[in-house]
C-alpha cells in the first residue's frame, strides 16, 4: 500500500465541516419534530379512526416503510418539477425525511396508545379525577414513559442515517461538505473518517442528552450505550 | 430485464451482506462476553466497533469501504465493496440484537451448564442459542428486510443495482415521475411481502419448545 | 480418611462476606444436612464446592488431594466428582427430558450414547418418571421437574451429590415425591450433602447435623445431639424456634 495518510488536511477543513455538520443537526431535529406531529395525527387515525381515514393512514405508513428515503426524496428532486414544482435540495431533503419519519413515529407513537391499559384509566376514574385530569397526569405521562426510547431511538436514527442522504442530491450536510471537499483536494480516506469521528461525538452527545432529559422528565433508564 | 437484474443484485448483496454480518456479529458477541482480565482488550474493541458503526451514517461507510479497498487493491468489484459495506453496518446492528437474546437466557440455566462442566463454547451452543434464536432471529431477520431500502444508497458508488438502474433511465430521458414510482414500487414488492413473513415468523417463535416439537409432529394436513 | 473436607472455607460476594471459615467433614456414604437460618451461607457453601462461587480463603479437600479453585483443571475435577441439584430445579427448557439427563455424560463426558440412553432410563424409572422421556421442562409439574434434575445429576455418576433445598420452590403436595426419591438414595448409599428446611426430613435421613450461622458452623453432630440436645446457645436457640412451629 503505498498510500500516506495526511490527516492534516481533513482537520484543517474542520470549521467547513462543523458548518455542514450544524445543518445536519437543522435537518435532523426539523423532520424528527415535524415527522412527530403526523405521527401524532397517523397515530390517532390508525387507533381511533375509522373507514377511508383509517385506510389512509395505514397505506401512508405501509408505502413509506417499505420504499428506500433515498427515491422517496428523488421523486420529490427529479419528479415534482416535471410537474413545476421546483424546491430547492435542502427542502427536498426535509420534506422527504419529514414525510418518512412521520411513517415510522406513526408506529411507534401507535404502541403508546395501545399500551394504556383501562385499568389504569379505571383507578384515576376512582379516585374522582375529571376526563382532563386523567389525560394530564395518567395517559399522557403513561404514553411518555413508554415511547420515549423508541423515540431518542429513532431520533438518532434520522440524524445518522436520515440526514446524510441529503448529501446524495447536494445538500451540504456533514456528508455533503466531505464529498464537496474531497473532490477538491483527493482526501478520501482522511476526510472520511474525521467526518466518521464527528458523526460518533455529536450522537454521542445527542444520546447524552436525551437519556439525561429522559431520566429527568420521565423517569426513563435510557441507554446511553 | 435490466430491471429485474437490477432487482437481483439489491436483494443479493442484502444477503450476502446480512448473513455474512450476522456471523461476524455472532462471534464478536461471543468475544465481548469472555471473562477475565486478559481479555479486556478484546472487550473492548468488541464495543467499540458496535458503537462507533451504529454511529456513522451508511453512505459514510461506503464512501470509507470503497476508498480504502481501492487503495490497497485495485482490482476489486464494486458489488463486493457494497457487501463488505452492507456487512460491516449490519455487523453492529445485529450485534446487539443477538446480544439481547444471549442476555435473555436465565443465568440459572448457565449455571446448570458451567456445574456440569460444559465449556463456555458448549454452554453457548447447547443451551444458550437454542434458547435464544426465537428471540434473536425476528429482530435479525426484520434488520435485513429494513435494510434492502437502505441499500439503495450503494447507487451512488455506482454499484449496478436498483435504485442506479432508475438514475440511468432517468437519464436516458425517461419521466423521473415514472421512473422513480417504479422504482419505489418495485422496492415495495420485494419489502411487504418479506416483512409480512418475518411478522408471521415472529408469532411462530413466540411459543415455547415443546410447543415447537409438537408443531414438527404435527402432519402438514389436517381433516 | 475423610470423604469431603472442608477447612477454613471463606468466601465473599462483592464487599460482603459470605463464609467466614466455614469446617466440616463428610464420610463415604454419609448424608449430611446443612441447616441453619436464611442467610447463613448454607447455599453458598454448596455453590463454592461446585465452583460456581469463588472461595476467598480456606481449603476443600477431597479423599485428602485439595482443590484450588483459581485453577480451572482443578474446578473441572472438582465438577466431576461432585455434582448439585438446585432449588429451581434448572433444566434445560430447550432439551426433552431424555436429553437433559444426556447430554452431560455423552458431549462432556464422550461416553457412548447408547450406553448412557439405557442408564438414564434406569435412572428415570427409579425417580418415577419412566413415562416422560420425550416431555418437556415445561409440560411437567414442579415435583417431576425436580426429579428429573435429580436424575440427570446422577447421570454424572457423582462421588458426591449436592442438593441445594430442593424442596423450597415446591407446592406442598409435591415435596413428597421428591423427598422420598432422596430417602432411596440415602438408602442406596450415596454421599450427599443436603442443604433443606425440612427439619423433619433432615432428622430422619441426615446421619450428621451440621449448623451454620452467618456464615460459620455453630455446632455439628448426629442429629440426636443437635436436636435433642444442642450444646450451644445459639444452636439451642435456632433449634427451639424450628420445634415450635
């Protein structure tokens, strides 16, 4: 092998990446938060609804899980502008991550619902709480405490995988930057596994953080590792 | 036909790539598991690897396989970099996964092993995985399914699969309408159909070992 | 000589201790009962024997040659001549009950299949389970479970068999049938070492007493002499509190 390693060169590109790696972060928390309203909505559709709604809901989860983010996000780059729609790669990005999160929070928010137990209701219906009462400090926490991995879970998930396909279309995200300057300067390796190094701290942080979050507000024993 | 070669290749390298994965994971449990001081290291690198892989995004892990494959030989296939790739990520999935299950064995039933002088690589394929595979193989088999879609990401080391195959009609003037809503739903057959099965696996694996043996017994007919 | 001996015997379990030098012997043939209040080592006892917890301090010897548990050749030897039957029975979930008594003597021991096929039969029928060959774990009762695991530790062909209070995780009408599964084997001859509440039980079969107390031996003898007349306080304390139950 005679290749040398400059590792110089990749560390001297940081602040060019940490740019990259801020809008990375951008896109992870908007589409986790906005893929957490519809699943909020998909959630109570497949729970509660019924006729066409319900339908509607289960086909929107069943089509989005089981096709690739990545053609989901060309079919909104390549396809809507044959319809003139034209969007920017960024907003491509966020509305293809959004609508794929939303498919998968559907699920998870679904077993929330499922997992409270009319036992449970039955005894805060007992000691005299009001229907409001009930939802404030029985369901609802009840719901927190138990979706509240899957969702750090998840949210990691669409900051990891989710983001980075946005690179693909030219989003300058952590990956995107490392591509953009490694055609420049032929670092391949080195650029790589600085952004390899970054990707690990920030998860590791954002992990960090929602364990203590949830340790803190649930009462949740999440796994930091 | 290009397409269903197309069609072939993502659900190969998936399979390679998975089951390939699996074995490795299965052997870097059994080495995050050994006791003793001298074993640290191992430990050590054991959960490193698991850690730092479910971290870095896929399409990071190609790019690195593909680059520091070619710069040490030349002559390798692509399809090959994209296993090695699918292989080292599913490595780390399936890792914790089977370490679930190996922890889901009642630490009773490895006593009763180890009083009777069962080695750990006895103890291991005596009575711990035939006792975890029910709980093991639906999670595994669920992460492979889930992770056809996510191999659509290899397209862009323009290995010759699915998801590149619908770049190339694309470009070959096609509607990107047409062409990515085929795409999408020939993503959708090979998806559904497996995740069903590995649902129905899953309700099969959840009764207990006599139950099992009995459903063996049990002639593939009934009046 | 002495069969089993047991010198000084420590051993501890994070930062408490467990066994504070626990003595005792065993002949061949003997059944000694350990007995004693909960707490007070007796299973631990049973458990560093078997190797399964690590002896602080303290010497087992066995037909005068000692083991030294910080070596593994020496736990494996241990493990071949001693072998214990424990309180939640522990039989494999996954194997029929055939296979659980087998498995040991053919894939540890790599004695012929067909040979240790017949003797676990014989072993079967002697514990009343000869129509359960092909049960599993769970599809028998707790009682039948508990013999089955009884079967497959003599399987081992032991010098010495362990019984770690077989009869605790019991319903009441199945201790019987396990406890009279023990009376043959004292009645056959084996050596055990029994650890059990079932004062009545240990007074009728143990030829030998001994009692600990957080994690010593108080006082050991025949068992006329710990339960008729204890020698020392505590002994007498713990006697009179189980007499009038």
């Amino acid at each position: 092998m005679n290749y040398t390693f400059q590792f110089g060169v990749a560390f001297a590109e940081l602040p060019e990446l940490l740019k990259g790696a801020i809008i990375t972060f951008e896109l992870g928390i908007l589409a986790f938060w906005g893929g957490a309203l519809i699943g909020l909505l998909g959630a109570a559709l497949k729970t509660y609804g019924t006729g066409p709604l319900r339908w509607l809901a289960g086909a929107y989860v069943v089509f989005f899980t089981n096709t690739p983010a990545l053609i989901q996000i060309y079919f909104l780059y390549f396809g809507l502008p044959e319809l003139g729609i034209r969007w920017s790669s960024f907003t491509c990005t966020l509305i293809g991550l959004t609508l794929n999160a939303g498919a998968y929070l559907t699920e998870i928010m679904r077993a929330g619902y499922i997992s409270v137990r009319s036992t449970e209701v039955e005894a805060a219906e007992t000691l005299g709480m009001s229907r409001w009462q009930q939802i404030r400090y029985v369901v609802v926490p009840h719901i927190a405490k138990t979706i509240y991995p899957a969702l750090a879970n998840f949210f990691i998930v669409i900051l990891v995988m989710g983001t980075s396909i946005g690179a693909i279309i030219g989003v300058d995200e952590l990956t995107g930057q490392a591509i953009n300057i490694s055609t420049e300067n032929y670092r391949w390796i080195e650029m790589f596994v600085v952004v390899a190094g970054i990707y690990v701290i920030l998860t590791f942080i954002a992990s960090l953080s929602l364990a203590l979050v949830g340790r803190w507000a649930f009462r949740v024993k999440a796994k930091v590792f | 036909m290009l397409l269903l070669e197309a069609m072939g290749t993502t659900l190969a390298m998936t399979a390679i790539g998975c089951v390939l994965g699996f074995l490795i994971a299965f052997v870097i449990v059994f080495l995050r598991q050994t006791p003793g001081l001298w074993a640290l290291p191992i430990r050590f690198l054991a959960i490193c690897y698991v850690e730092v892989f479910r971290r870095i995004p896929f399409l990071v892990v190609i790019y690195l396989v593909l680059f520091f494959i070619r710069s040490i030989v030349s002559e390798v296939s692509l399809f090959t970099i994209a296993v090695v790739a699918i292989c080292i990520y599913s490595t780390a999935y399936t890792a914790d996964i089977i370490r679930g299950g190996f922890e889901s064995v009642s630490r009773q039933q490895i006593e009763a092993a180890r009083a009777m002088n069962f080695s750990r690589w006895q103890t291991l394929m005596n009575v711990i995985v035939p006792q975890s595979w029910p709980v093991i193989l639906p999670p595994a088999v669920a992460f492979a399914i889930s992770f056809i879609k996510d191999t659509a990401l290899v397209s862009q080391v323009g290995v010759f699969e699915l998801t590149f195959r619908g770049k190339e009609l694309n470009n070959e003037g096609f509607s990107a309408l047409l062409v990515f809503g085929t795409i999408a739903f020939l993503y959708f057959l090979m998806s559904y159909p497996l995740s069903r099965w590995g649902r129905w696996l899953e309700q099969r694996l959840a009764s207990s070992p006599s139950q099992r043996s009995k459903q063996r017994l049990r002639p593939a007919y009934s009046p | 000589m002495h069969h089993l001996q047991v010198k000084d015997l420590s051993s501890a379990y994070g930062p408490l201790t467990v066994l504070k030098g626990v003595n005792f012997t065993l002949a061949k043939g003997e059944t000694a009962a350990l007995i004693g209040p909960s707490g007070s080592g007796k299973s631990t006892v049973l458990r560093v024997l078997m190797g399964l917890n690590k002896p602080t301090g303290g010497e087992v010897l066995i037909d005068g040659a000692a083991l030294d548990y910080s070596r593994p050749a020496s736990v494996r030897a241990a493990r071949e001549r001693m072998a214990i039957v424990f309180q939640q029975y522990n039989l494999f979930q996954n194997m029929s009950v055939l296979r659980n008594v087998t498995i040991a003597p053919v894939k540890i021991k790599g004695r012929p299949r067909k040979e240790v096929e017949a003797e676990a039969e014989r072993l079967l029928s002697k514990v009343g389970l000869a129509d359960k060959h092909h049960a599993y774990p769970d599809e028998l009762s707790g009682g039948q479970q508990q013999r089955v695991a009884i079967a497959r530790a003599l399987a081992l062909r032991p010098q010495i068999l362990l019984l770690d209070e077989v009869t605790s995780a019991l319903d009441p009408e199945l201790v019987n049938e396990v406890l009279d599964t023990i009376r043959g084997l004292a009645a056959d001859g084996m050596t055990m070492l029994i650890v059990s509440h079932e004062m009545a039980f240990v007074r009728e079969v143990a030829t030998k007493v001994v009692m600990m107390d957080e994690g010593l031996v108080v006082e050991q003898g025949p068992p006329e002499q710990i339960f008729g007349a204890p020698k020392t306080d505590r002994a007498r304390e713990f006697v009179g509190k189980i007499l009038r139950h």
